[in-house]
C-alpha cells in the first residue's frame, strides 16, 4: 500500500511521530548545506547543485510545523536513493586511493612537409583518499564525497519512514470513520424499510367520488 497506485496525499500536519523527527530533519539539512559548500569549494558545480536541491526540498518539508511533508515525503526518499546510487560508486572505487590521469607531451617531430608530429604520454597518479601534500581542495573533495552518501542514508530514513507512518495514519482515520459510518447507514436502511411496512399495513382511504348516473341535457340558447 505504501507504493501502490492508491497514494492518499493527507492535508494538515503529520502525526506526532512524524513531528518527533523535526530535530533530525534539521541537523540533516545542516548537513547537507556543508556538503553543497564542500563541493562547491571543490569544484564539483553539479554536485553542488543536486545537493542544493535536496536542501530547498527538505526546508520545504519542514516549514510551517511540517504540513507538506506527506506530499513530498515519498518523492525525497526516491531521489535520496538516486544521488546515493551515484555517490556510492565513485566512493567505493576510490576508497582504496584516488587515480587521476593527465596526458604531458613527449617529443614533437616536424616533417619536411612542415607536419609536426607530436608524442604525448598519459600518465596515471595515485594518490591516497586523504592527502596532505595535495592540498586543501583535494582533501575537501574526500570530504565531500565521504559526506554525501551519509546525507541521502540519512534523508532516505528520514523521508521513507514519515512516508509510512502518514499513510499508516491517514488508512486509521478512513477506517476509524467508515466504522462511524456503517452502523449510521444500516439504521437508515432499517427504518426506510419499516416506514415501507408501515405503508403497505396502513388502511387506504375509501374512495367517496361518485359518477354522475343521470339523464343528460343539452342547453339550447333562445335569440
């Protein structure tokens, strides 16, 4: 039911669970302005912006005692399992040391037809996760990388968990009111069929008009 097709998209704030988690949707949101920084400061633009979105969305969640949280809660756990896919990749492979590759020429040759042949070589480097002979930018990459995956396990906790206790919530309520409803419905329907008895065993009223049995006459106007 909680990824079915009947999605109920409740109004109103959440349940007390759900706003329980307030504290912890706004560390993560803290979290999570760091990391955008980070990446921006490493240079990584589209990182940077994914991560900004996620940060807009979670204050929207929030805002106002937590009233659109059951709109968007399901939505932020998918893209939360997306952005982590596509971190958990690079982190996994360069974990065990980051390989960079950069090309640098080895010689050029010019050719009596005024062709120049040059030789390049590629050159692969590398380096461990954390390093302090590459510099601050380099190390705040490894940061940044190590923060982000933590940033959507967080939010996909977060975001799934309120997605269930607000659908959980919202089917109580339907259910809670269908009881109230039912024993209302079949004492109406009891007493529409005992109004019909009731009908049926009545006496009917004789009828009293009479026919007219007479002679008829037909009137004659005189000049």
């Amino acid at each position: 039911m909680l990824l079915g097709g009947e999605i109920i998209v409740p109004t109103g704030p959440p349940p007390d669970v759900v706003l329980s988690q307030w504290r912890s949707w706004f560390w993560l949101l803290i979290l999570l302005c760091l990391t955008g920084i980070l990446r921006l400061i490493g240079m990584d633009i589209a990182g940077a912006l994914l991560t900004s979105l996620m940060f807009c969305l979670g204050v929207v969640m929030i805002r106002e005692g937590m009233v659109e949280i059951g709109k968007y809660s399901l939505m932020y756990s998918v893209l939360c399992v997306l952005q982590l896919f596509f971190d958990i990749l690079p982190l996994c492979d360069q974990l065990g040391g980051r390989v960079t590759r950069h090309s640098q020429p080895v010689s050029s040759v010019k050719s009596e037809n005024g062709e120049v042949k040059a030789t390049y070589t590629f050159v692969t480097k590398t380096t461990p996760f954390f390093a302090g002979s590459e510099g601050f930018v380099y190390n705040v990459q490894s940061v940044a990388m190590i923060l982000s995956p933590i940033c959507m396990l967080w939010g996909l906790y977060l975001s799934f968990s309120a997605h269930r206790e607000i659908s959980n919530h919202t089917h109580r309520l339907i259910n809670d009111n269908l009881n109230e409803v039912q024993p209302f419905s079949a004492h109406l329907v009891q007493a529409a069929a005992r109004a019909d008895d009731m009908a049926e065993e009545a006496p009917h009223p004789r009828q009293t008009f009479q026919y007219f049995q007479g002679q008829a006459h037909k009137l004659e106007s005189h000049p």
